[in-house]
C-alpha cells in the first residue's frame, strides 16, 4: 500500500462528529417542540432490526477516537455508553472533538504499513496495515453512522436537508 496522509483522517472524522451534534441539536428540538422525551428520540430506528438512534451517536464519538488511537500507536480512551442521555452524547461528541483537536501529524507519520490486530468480532480478528484500518473499517463506519444519524432523524419527521450534512463547511 502507497503512504496515505493517515493525518488527514483526523479532519474527516472532526467533521463527522461536528454533523453529529448538530443533527443531534436538531432531533432534540425537534422533539421538544413536539412533546417527545428524549429517551423516546434517542431510541427512534429507521428500521426495527437496526440500532437507535442512540447507538448510532455512540460510534461516531467512539470510532473516531478509538481508529485514530490505534492508527497512531496510543491507548485508545474510554468509549461511551449508547445509554446516554442528550447531554451526555453532547459531552461525548465534544470529548471526541478535543481528542482529534489534539492531535498531530507526527503522531501518523511512518504508520501506513503498521500491521494492526484487532478482533471486530468472536472469531474474527484481522491483521491489516494501519491505513486500512483507518480509511476504510473506520471511515465507512464513521460515515455510515452519522449518515444513519441523519436518515433516522429524518425519517421520523425532523427538518433536515443534505446541508445539515456539511454543518462543519466545506472548507
């Protein structure tokens, strides 16, 4: 595999989690004004065998501190629970911000080709290269998620368009 600026990621998540809370900003006053506790919105599902709501804000905030951990040879920190309320997924998202906000370029660099082990499931535990890991297990499953933030909040009535997407600008 060619050398990726593995650093640039840190970016792409940045501003996946910045479209999470402001689609979460949303989906909460949302559902305030429309009488809808927030228990019930965080457990909204666009389909009945998917994860809510809630699950869905806990990987944004999980993933892209835990991938670039790993890509970047430190500890990952401690995730947060899919159990939250608003407020916690709020102070999550803006724990994840901090730690991609810390961040740096040295952290990534010589990294591309790192074999990293790590088990996605019982039995399944792959060895790839710490480029893989980051730009394609962890950035699909960031977008995705955030994009299912997205597609359950609309679906259950909340005022979104494609811009709520680049809530943190295109530049």
């Amino acid at each position: 595999m060619s050398a990726t600026n593995l650093f640039s990621f840190v970016d792409l998540f940045s501003r996946q989690v910045t479209t999470a809370k402001h689609l979460l900003d949303k989906g909460a006053a949302h559902a305030a004004a429309s009488g809808i506790a927030e228990k019930d919105m965080l457990a909204w599902r666009l389909a009945p065998d998917m994860h809510p709501l809630a699950f869905q804000l806990m990987v944004v905030a999980n993933f892209t501190r835990s991938w670039t951990a790993r890509a970047a040879g430190l500890e990952p920190p401690a995730g947060i629970a899919a159990d939250l309320d608003v407020a916690g997924f709020q102070a999550g998202l803006d724990a994840a911000q901090a730690w991609l906000g810390a961040l740096t370029p040295e952290q990534f660099e010589g990294r591309d080709d790192l074999p990293l082990t790590y088990e996605i499931m019982p039995g399944m535990a792959p060895t790839l290269p710490a480029a893989s890991w980051l730009t394609v297990f962890a950035a699909t499953n960031i977008g995705f998620h955030t994009t299912m933030t997205y597609a359950i909040l609309r679906n259950h009535g909340v005022p979104l368009g494609k811009a709520d997407m680049f809530a943190a600008g295109l530049g």
